[in-house]
C-alpha cells in the first residue's frame, strides 16, 4: 500500500520541473491540468496521477483508478 502523500514532492512545482522530474508524456503544456499514468495492471486497471496548476505551479494532486479510458 502507497502512502496518500507520496507524490506532495510535486506540490508548487513549475511545468518545467515536472518535466524533469516526470519526463514528457501528451501534456498540452498551456492546460492547467496535467495527467500520468502512473501504472497499469495486467487486468487493464490504471493508476493516473492528475496535476493540477495554477498559474505555473502545481497546486494540488489527485490519483484515480480507472478501466477504459480517462476521461476529466
């Protein structure tokens, strides 16, 4: 079991630190919300981390499980 805060390391971040630190997946870099996918199951269960900007700066993080696709 992952801790719930595991990911508050990103929190205040700028988009170019998330980049480095997360590496370059379909991000329109102008939207204010970013998505990763963070794993997925042999069963087709996905982990997606949402990052959430305000101004260039990471103001809150959420994880979703999902089957299927995504969808905000």
């Amino acid at each position: 079991m992952e801790p719930k805060n595991q990911y508050n390391y990103l929190l205040n971040k700028s988009k170019n630190e998330i980049i480095d630190k997360m590496g370059q997946e379909f991000n329109f870099y102008p939207q204010n919300l970013w998505t990763y996918t963070l794993k997925i199951s042999w069963f087709g269960r996905k982990k997606i981390m949402l990052l959430f900007f305000e101004g260039e700066k990471v103001s809150q993080i959420k994880i979703k499980y999902i089957y299927g696709k995504f969808t905000a």
